[in-house]
C-alpha cells in the first residue's frame, strides 16, 4: 500500500481499469453491510450509503489529482537536475556544490517566470509512472505529516488482520458445529448461538473458534517473516468465487422474498446503529490507498473520473441489492456477522455443496489475503522507522517486526469475533483517516506545490471536478464531525454498560 515509486506494468483499457475498480472496493467487507444495514434502519442506511458513496467518490478523485501532480513533480525535478548537471559542466565552480536540492532551487530562481510556467504543459500531468501514497506523502507533507500517514495506514492494516483473523475461524466454527449436529438441517436459519453453547460433546462453540484461530496462525502466521505477493491467476480466482458466492446470496434471498419465505421485517430508522453503519461503509467504499496500482496502468485516462463514477454508481446498486435483499429476507436479530454463514442452513439451501461453499467461502478469500496484508504492514513498520542510509540488524528485520505485525491482531482475534464492530471501528477512525483526511491533505498539499513550480494558471488535466478549495475543507470538517460523533458514542454507550 504505502511504497515509494514501482513499475507501471502492463496497459489496460479504461473498461478493464473500470473491472479492477470493482474487484478493489467490493470486498469482504461487503459481507458486514447486511447486519450493518438491518442495525441501522433501511431509511438511515439507504441515505448514509449514498452520502457516503460520494465522499468516496470525492476523495478518489482528489487522489487521482494528486499523482497526476506527483507525475508533473517529478518531471520537473528531473528537468531541473538534467540543468544543474549541465550548468555544472559547463561551470566547473557549480560542480563543488553537493546538495542537490540547493542545485534545483537556485535553477529555479534564476529561470524567467513564464519559461517555468511554460512547462507547466498538459502533458506534465500525464500519469505514467506509479506513484504510490507514501511516495506522494513524501513528496507533499513535512516530517510530521509522512509518520501520521504510515501511522494512519499501519493502524488501518492492523485493523483489516484483526478482521480476516476472526472471519476464518468464525466461518469454520460456524459450518463445523453446524454440521457436527448442532444446526445442521433440523434448525431455522433465524437460529443464533451462544460462545457458551455446545459444538463437539463438551466442547464449547468459543473453544472451537479458539482452536481454529489457533491453526490459522500456526499455517499463515510465517508467512509474515517472508515476503508474499498475490499472482494475477490467484486474483482471478479469488475474484471468480467472491461473484458466484455474491451471485447465489442475491439470488436466493429474491427467490424466497418472491415466494413469501421472508421474514424481514427492518426498522426504518435506528440511530444507535448509525455509528457502527458509518464505519462499515467507509470500510466498504475503501479504495484510496490501492488507486495508484489500478490508475497507473489504464492506456487512456481522459476521461478517468467519469468512469470511475459509473463504477461508483455499479458499485452502490451492488451494496443496496445485497442488504435490502438481506434484510427483507432474514429477520433483523438473525443476520450474521458474516452474511455467508446465513447460508449455512437446509432451510435455505436443500444442495450440500452451495451450503459449504458459502460457509467456507471467506476461508479462501481470506486466507490468501492475509499474509499479504501482513507483509505489507511490515514493510510500513519499517518504512516508517527507517533512517536516510541505515539497515536494521538481523533480528530486527526478521524477527522483531514480524512479531509486532502478527501479535497485536492475533490479540485482538483471541478477545473478540465480533465481526461487525472490528469492521466498524476500523473504517470509522482508520478509514476516516485514509479515505478523507489524507485524499484531502494531498490534493491541497499538491495544489500549493504545483502554484510554486509552474505558477498560479497552471493546469493539471485531470484536476477533480471538486475543484474549489471548498471542498477540501468540507471534507475536513466531515472527517472530524465523523471522528467526534462515533467517539462519542462509544463513550456513551459504554457508560450505560
């Protein structure tokens, strides 16, 4: 996620660009929408998701803006080295000076003013070369600013391990109780279960998610202290059975609804659901930090940012269809967590195989996920402490960050599976940060140092239609409201306990 300047890689076509879009925002998340969605109300959820779906919106094309503006930086910083070489060889007394950057400011000021503007063409703007958004923090923020944006990310990523920790063996302890008798054809999918109940003889339904979570530490735990890297054809497959397992969901719950099996009955409104609501959104609509690697590649950009908006408008359809067809269709206390395991149940699905498919369908997902979350939170931990030409000893690299990346979420897992409040709670304060706060700080930053390099008639081509410094600031003040509001809340409702 955070990284500094990669190869662009093979083009696509916007349309493909549009795909990949897709495949980035809906994710596991959007299996917490339901509960989500059933907690809040259907009228609270139906208008918090689209004012949501637009700030989104909003911030990725801030973020567009911004490595459009990192392109052009870049290239003007290349301009100016390749002068200051060649004044240097032309001037032996310029060639004793060692800093580069005192070289290119010095250029600068000595340029005329319109020359420097005159470079300020379009084709600066041209996004060709992958910046990520620790390259661009880099490039735009003080010292200060870049360690609140790994911190922010490293934050957000602990948060994401902490959910896939828990979804796994949820899901397992979910279909294997299930099957073992406790649930497996004679009980209502409306039927919940206690930690405390009975999964296999005397053994407790929380023992079994502790000893799953156990195995899937034991098997995907190491790969933190190696480095791994998702294939094109394990995405492919990935993706594949996250739309067929979508798919069969929507289909059968509109069967049932069709025939009169629906036993939803959803509040319009609910407000103690509207701050759990709002970080599961957020968490949902998650794509900034990954723009970089799906932006940089499309052969044609122009008209990116409509695009992307119709993808944005896919995307709601999408969320809307898959919770109102949930919560119409199961009672609102009988929605998981994990809207899969709903499935998991004769009642709903009479085929063996569809029934563990769904329930075991987060497994898959998840499990060739998670290590390379894991990895990417160390390579940020590193990034992060990481000094101008220094190397960390062998135990540092290999064994200290490792730990400190795999012991924090695998606590959390150990205390909580409450899948709805860890999802929650990351998108409301991490997610905050990462899809408002710094979209916003880099797309102002980026504005500023663009008026420095090539004046103040500049033009960047692919500029967010959200233009005015207005915007940024609404985003500001909706990012802290947001932040204030679930803080609150969860203050409050603490206290009440």
């Amino acid at each position: 996620m955070a990284g500094g300047i990669t190869e662009t890689g093979e083009l696509y076509s916007p349309y493909v660009g549009m795909v990949y879009m897709f495949n980035l925002i809906v994710g596991t998340g959007a299996l917490t929408m339901p509960k989500a969605f059933a907690t809040a109300g259907w009228v609270v959820s139906l208008a918090l998701i689209i004012f949501l779906g637009f700030m989104s919106y909003m911030t990725t094309t801030f973020v567009i803006e911004s490595m459009a503006a990192a392109n052009a930086h870049l290239r003007w910083k290349r301009r100016e080295k390749k002068k200051a070489d060649d004044d240097a060889d032309s001037s032996p007394g310029v060639s004793d000076v060692e800093d580069d950057d005192v070289v290119i400011r010095g250029a600068s000021e000595t340029r005329p003013i319109l020359s420097v503007q005159r470079s300020g063409s379009c084709d600066n703007f041209n996004i060709e070369e992958r910046v990520e958004m620790g390259q661009m923090a880099s490039m735009f923020f003080n010292k200060v600013g870049v360690n609140m944006f790994y911190i922010c990310i490293i934050v957000y990523l602990y948060g994401d391990l902490a959910i896939y920790a828990a979804a796994v063996p949820v899901s397992l302890m979910q279909v294997t109780c299930f099957s073992s008798g406790n649930n497996s054809c004679s009980g209502g999918s409306s039927e919940k279960h206690n930690d405390t109940d009975p999964c296999w003889g005397s053994l407790k339904r929380i023992d079994a998610y502790r000893i799953f979570l156990t195995i899937f530490i034991l098997f995907l735990g190491p790969f933190t202290f190696f480095n791994a890297q998702k294939t094109k054809y394990l995405q492919i497959i990935t993706s594949l059975m996250r739309w067929i397992a979508f798919t069969i969901m929507i289909v059968l719950a509109l069967i049932r609804i069709s025939k009169g099996q629906g036993d939803g009955d959803p509040p319009v409104a609910k407000l103690s659901g509207i701050p759990n609501l709002f970080g599961v959104c957020v968490y949902s609509f998650m794509c900034q930090h990954s723009l970089p690697s799906v932006v940089t590649p499309i052969s044609s950009k122009k008209h990116i940012n409509k695009l992307f908006l119709l993808d944005y408008f896919f995307i709601l359809g999408f969320y809307l269809l898959l919770s109102f067809t949930a919560i119409f269709c199961f009672k609102s206390s009988s929605i998981m967590d994990m809207y899969t395991l709903n499935f998991t149940n004769c009642d709903i699905i009479k085929i063996a195989f569809f029934r563990y498919f769904l329930g075991l369908f987060p497994v898959f997902t998840i499990s060739t996920n998670f290590p390379i979350i894991a990895v990417t939170l160390r390579n940020n931990w590193k990034t992060l402490f990481h000094r101008e030409g220094g190397t960390y000893p062998w135990l540092v690299d290999r064994i200290i960050f490792p730990l400190i990346t795999l012991i924090p979420p695998v606590i959390i897992a150990f205390t909580t599976h409450n899948l709805e409040m860890l999802v929650g709670i990351t998108g409301a304060y991490a997610g905050t940060g990462i899809q408002y706060i710094i979209p916003a700080f880099l797309v102002f930053c980026s504005r500023k140092d663009m008026r420095l390099i090539f004046g103040s008639h500049f033009v960047n081509k692919h500029r967010s239609p959200f233009k005015h410094t207005f915007w940024v600031f609404f985003v500001f003040l909706w990012a802290v409201f947001c932040l204030m509001f679930v803080t609150a809340n969860i203050i409050l409702t603490e206290t009440k306990h």
